[in-house]
C-alpha cells in the first residue's frame, strides 16, 4: 500500500471540492492519524464561534475604513498559546488592544475599528520543516492546533485532535471579545462618539482541514467561516490556485491577506480578482510586510495596480515581518527604529498614491516582554531577558505605544 496515496474522506468532512486536492502548502501530516476523522466530524457538527450579524456588523466598518472615514488597528500575539486563553489573559490582551487603538483613534482624531490576533490564531507557517535543540533535529514547532512548543520528537507529533482543543480555546475567547463589544457600545454610543467598532478576532486561516471544517451555510444561502471574523491568507499560501485563497474566496467573511516583498502585480491582481470580483467595500483588507529596505521598490506599483483594478480594498501596514533579524546569539528580533521606519515608508506611499492609509498589523504581547530592540530594551544583549513568544518577537505594550505615536 502507498503510504503517498491521499485517504478519501466520508462525504460528511469532504467539504465542497472547490479547494479539496488543490495545492496547500504548510499541512500537517495527520490524516493517518486514529483521532483524525472523529475529530473532523466533531468540528463539523460545532456551532459557529461568530455569527453572520456580526460579519456583516465588520463589513460595514470596513466600508467606512476603505472609504477614508476610519482606521484599522489589527494585533495581537505572532502565535496564540492555548494554555493562555483564560478569562485573565484574554482580559489582559484586550486591554492592550484597546489602550492602542484608543490611543490612535485621539491621535489621528479618527474612529479605530479594532481586530485581534486572537481566538483562533495557533497556526503558523514556517521556514524550515525541522529545527534543532541541544543537538537533537526535531520536527518544528507549527502552532499550538498542529503540535506542541515542548521540545521532544513526542511532543512535536501532529495531533489532529489539538484542533478541537483550539475550538474550545477560541470559543472561550471570543465570548469575551463579544461581551467586551458589548460593554463598548452600551450607553456611549460608540459610533456618534467616534470611537469605532470591535473587538473582533482574527487569524491566518492556514490548516484546511481546520478552516475546512467551520464552512456554515447563512440564511441567505451563502458560506462563511465560523471560526473568525476575519481569517486572513499568509505571504506563504497566497498562491492565486492554493487551496487556501480558493477555500477564503467561496467564503462571505471580510478577508486578508498578507502580501511580501516578491509579490508581483499580475499574481496581486488575480488574487483581487479571485478574493474581490465584486469590488465590495470592506471585502478585502491587504497587508504590506514588505521590510523597510524593500519597501520603497515594492509597493508603490501594487497600490496603484489595485486602486486602477477598482479594488477598494483597506491597505494595513504590518512592519513585523519583513524585518526580522537574528542577535548575535541567534535569537529572533526586531528593531523598533526599523519598524517605524517602515510605517512612515508605507503611509507615504499610500499617500503618494492617493490610498487611504488604514492603519497598523502589530504583533505585540500583553506582558513587559524583551523581544524587540527599543525604548528600555536599549540592546540585543536586552533580548532574552523576558523572552516568551511561541514563535515571532513581539513588541511589549510601551514599545507599539511609541509605534503608534510614530504614525498619528
Ligand atoms: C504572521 O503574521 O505571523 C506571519 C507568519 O506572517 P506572514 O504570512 O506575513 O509571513
Ligand atoms: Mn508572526
């Protein structure tokens, strides 16, 4: 028997086969495994973590973002860790969400609609299929719904039944995000006082067998996805024929999608195409990451492409992702002057483009972390101080403060 021969699944976790067999990168490998199928269908028959409401509610602010009359803040953790999702975490990450979009909603005198990193987002792409520890070459880390942080050969196994591990997680979160929500708008009349809409979640919408199985149908006859309010598609599976921009295009939730330095224009269409063939405010959010040294090269002829395409699409600046670098002793870090730099760099070019700067993609932590270089973290020899992210360094709250300011 071929191990390489793909399993067919039962009609009732299938899905759709508008995506089913296309190419996705960064999967487990787990269809072999005795939880897999039981755990699929357990997630097909879960409720929905948000509601069509809601989806719609975010459409609509987002129409008001792509229209110039609001901001976008969008952060969180690089990757969610599930022992962290209790109602003190939860309340501590939101705190930091908020005081930031607070702060650049006085700063820009503008409403700030506001989205987490959070409540579904424990999977992550990654470079190197393995990574070595204390001399040992071990699977890697992918994500707290593929594998565990723990570094041994058992640990890193990827156990499909962690996925409903994740669905109870982020069910837990996402019931704070919406009392928090509705503790915003009660009595101050969020909207006349211009303070802007959410918390809402968001995450890469990466493991297809995952996303695959939160397809609801709404009442209108069309498909969203129940595990966020916005899942966004990774600079790594962002291909216009992945099963992952297919799978996100057939949805009706608003949609993201990161897009890197090598992003060519011809690619960026037809995935406005395929993601927006409408051209529907709100639809559609892109987020540049494409480093402070690239930036000035890359993006302008993309925002152009877009805007002439009629794409009305809401343009994030994420200053994470392109540049990261390693300390002396190897360790993953980011400089706050170049993440600053690049933000500056990226409003300019909307500008200059005559695109509605939207606002920020941060990855930042609810604790004093030491990850990134700036303010108090004065040195790389500072860095692994307080070092506890899962996967990327994240800016602690002072440091994407002083970010925040940098751009209003
Ligand atoms: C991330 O947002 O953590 C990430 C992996 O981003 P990108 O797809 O832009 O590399
Ligand atoms: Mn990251």
């Amino acid at each position: 028997m071929s191990v390489m021969q793909e399993r067919t699944l039962p009609r009732s976790v299938a899905g759709p086969a508008a995506w089913e067999g296309l190419p996705a990168e960064q999967q487990p490998h787990w269809r072999y495994h005795a939880e897999y199928l039981r755990t699929r269908e357990a997630l097909a028959a879960a409720p929905s973590l948000v509601t069509v409401a809601e989806l719609d509610t975010l459409r609509r602010n987002l129409a008001t973002v792509a229209a110039g009359r609001a901001l976008l803040l969008q952060a969180g953790d690089c990757a969610e860790s599930l022992a962290e999702c209790m109602s003190d975490h939860t309340a501590a990450k939101l705190a930091v969400l908020n005081g930031l979009a607070d702060r650049l909603a006085a700063g820009a005198e503008a409403p700030v609609v506001r989205i987490g990193r959070i409540g579904g987002q424990f999977a992550k792409p990654r470079s190197q299929p393995v990574e070595w520890h204390d001399g040992r070459e071990l699977p890697v880390f992918r994500g707290h719904l593929v594998n565990s942080d723990v570094p041994t050969r058992a640990a890193r196994e990827h156990d499909p039944s962690r996925m409903l591990l994740g669905y109870q997680a982020s069910a837990r979160v996402l019931r704070m995000l919406r009392e928090d929500r509705l503790r915003r708008t009660a009595g101050t009349a969020v909207a006349t006082a211009g303070i802007g809409s959410g918390p809402w979640a968001s995450h890469e919408a990466l493991v297809i067998d995952y996303e695959g199985s939160a397809i609801r149908t709404g009442p209108g006859g069309g498909s969203f996805l129940g595990s966020t309010h916005l899942p966004w598609i990774g600079e790594r599976t962002r291909q216009p024929n992945s099963a992952h921009v297919r799978l996100l295009s057939a949805m009706d939730n608003p949609v993201g999608c990161k897009l890197g330095p090598s992003t060519q224009v011809t690619d960026l269409l037809r995935l406005c195409e395929l993601l927006d063939p409408d051209r529907v405010p709100g639809r559609l959010v892109l987020i540049a990451r494409m480093g402070v040294a690239h930036i000035a090269e890359t993006l302008p002829p993309l925002v152009t492409a877009v805007r002439r395409a009629g794409h009305p699409a809401v343009w994030l600046s994420d200053p994470m992702h392109g540049n990261t670098v390693r300390t002396g002793d190897g360790v993953k870090t980011r400089h706050l002057s170049d993440l600053v730099d690049e933000v500056l760099a990226c409003r300019a070019i909307l500008e200059r483009s005559g695109v509605h700067p939207a606002g920020l993609h941060l990855e930042v932590a609810a604790d004093d972390v030491t990850e990134c270089v700036g303010g108090k973290v004065s040195g790389e020899e500072m860095v692994q101080r307080r070092y506890t992210t899962l996967c990327d360094p994240r800016l602690n709250p002072e440091q994407a403060h002083e970010l925040v300011e940098a751009w209003t």
